[in-house]
C-alpha cells in the first residue's frame, strides 16, 4: 500500500497515517471476524481545495471488509483493558471520519476510515 500511496504523490505523513489505520482495520478483521477472507482497499475521493487552487485531492478512504459472522460490529472502547481495545481509538483519533457498513449480498461487513489528503 505504501508504494502505491507513494505513487499517488501523497505526503510521508498521510503514508503512515494511512499504514496505522489499515493495519488496526486489518488487526480487527483478523482477530473478531472468524471470517476466512479479509479485503482492504485505499481510494482517493473528493475534491476539497486547500490553501493553493487545485492542489489534488480531499480525502483518502480506507476499508477494510470481512466476511465475519459476529452479530455486533465494531465497537469504539473508551476505556480499554489489557492488549486490545486500543485500536479503533487510534483510527478515531487520526481519521477524519470512520464508520461500519454491512454487507449487501454476502455475509460480514466493511469497515472503513477517512483522512485528509
């Protein structure tokens, strides 16, 4: 993903931001899902201007889908315990936005974040 990031002319922050979020996505996929097939994606969206006239693009999402067939999503945890549950507080805290979508026509779910390009 960092190569092609790279390739997208992105900055080394939004890289490794962007390294963060899908590895915690993945992590979560991996670990809850129990699912045997796990899909990330990065696509640029958006055409938010910054401060110079058509500098690129807004926003870099991010997903994550699983084929989990646990009856609850990911959850936010406030106050984590142990050696888990500090995941999703890291994609919170970089993301811009972040969210769960059920799966249309199969089973699981696809997780997905949002940063500022």
């Amino acid at each position: 993903m960092r190569r092609q990031l790279a390739g997208w002319d992105l900055s080394d922050d939004v890289i490794d931001t962007a390294a963060l979020v899908l590895s915690e996505l993945f992590t979560n996929a991996v670990v809850h899902a129990y699912g045997d097939r796990v899909l990330g994606t990065a696509s640029l969206g958006g055409t938010t201007p910054g401060p110079l006239a058509g500098d690129g693009f807004g926003t870099l999402h991010i997903s994550v889908q699983d084929r989990g067939r646990t009856p609850d999503g990911p959850q936010l945890c406030r106050s984590p315990r142990g050696e888990h549950g500090r995941g999703l507080l890291l994609v919170d805290a970089v993301s811009t936005a972040w969210g769960v979508e059920s799966a249309d026509h199969v089973l699981g779910r696809t997780v997905w974040a949002e940063l500022p390009c």
